[in-house]
C-alpha cells in the first residue's frame, strides 16, 4: 500500500475542488407581474382560483414561478432569457408550467446537464393562503424538469412592509438553481 503525504493530498483536493468548481452552475432570477382584477393568479403550474387577482399580462398566465425558472436556467448556461427561449408568436393563453418540459429537452438534455437544486421564493402580501399548495408547485416543477421533489424547495415570504409586493399590488418569484456539468 502506497501512502500520500499531506502536501500531495492537499494538492489532489485542491485539484478536484478546482475540476468540480468548473462543473457547477449557479444562476439566480426573478420575475414580477402588477396585479390586475379579474385575471386568475397562475403559480408553478397550480391555480388560485378564490384569489381575484392576477397577473397584468396578455400573453401567458404569468406565472412568475415558471418565469423566473427559465430564466435562472438560461442564466446557468449563459444562454439568453425567457425572450430568447420562447420569444413572442402573437400567441395568447400560453400555459408557462409547460415551459420547463421544453427547455429540459432542449437545453438541460441537449447539454447533458443536471438539475441538482431548485429553490424557489415566492413574495407576495398575507393573500392568497399558500401553503396548503406548496407541495403541488413543487412536483409540478419536479415533473418539468424530470428531476425528483425533493430537490425543488418551494417557500412563501409575505413581505412585511409597505412596498407594492406587502400592499398586493403585484406578485414576485426569486429562484436560484444549481446545474452540472460533464458529471
């Protein structure tokens, strides 16, 4: 049996913190939408349906979850925005949880990357109650992504405070992802 000194152990660990340091990809992003009357409240693919309030958009349900995860993962692999991803068509009613089964196709897959965290917040006022639903949102992004639940972590934060998040003016989604890469 061969024995490594220290300073040649210090240096294989030094050398593959450095390989796996290359290998990891970490993005962070977000995405808001003001609220308006009588549009449905959309968030990971789940519906809030006695919340009267919704995102002020046209083209999509304006789910800020779904939103901000593409925009993380393009972020990740220095690959554009959600713009650049899904750019607009003229369409309307697009359904934004169906986002992430294609851009797993086309870029998690296609690059033969892993999804190793997903973790999502989202900030709005004391409405609507969420927490009953937060297990739905994480396996719907669970199932997008082809990854297991228990690497997405979904959590609420109401935002104490007077800015338009706290007075439900509008609805907001931070996530941060991790990826890899030749693993």
């Amino acid at each position: 049996m061969t024995t490594i000194d220290e300073a040649t152990k210090n240096q294989i660990a030094h050398e593959v913190a450095l390989l796996l340091a290359k290998k990891q990809r970490l993005s962070f992003a977000s995405d808001f939408h003001a609220f308006t009357e009588g549009r449905q409240l959309v968030l990971a693919g789940v519906s809030f349906e006695n919340f009267s309030k919704g995102p002020n958009t046209k083209r999509s349900d304006g789910d800020v979850v779904a939103h901000a995860l593409v925009m993380a993962l393009a972020g990740a692999t220095n690959t554009g925005d959600i713009d650049d991803w899904f750019p607009d068509q003229g369409e309307t009613g697009v359904r934004s949880i169906e986002y992430l089964p294609e851009i797993r196709q086309r870029l998690i897959e296609a690059k033969k990357l892993i999804v190793s965290n997903v973790d999502v917040t989202i900030l709005c006022g004391e409405q609507p109650r969420m927490k009953k639903r937060i297990a739905e949102m994480q396996r719907n992004i669970a199932e997008g992504l082809g990854i297991s639940t228990d690497l997405v972590h979904v959590k609420v934060s109401s935002m104490d405070g007077n800015d338009e998040v706290a007075q439900l003016k509008g609805i907001e989604a931070r996530v941060i992802v991790s990826l890899w890469e030749g693993l």
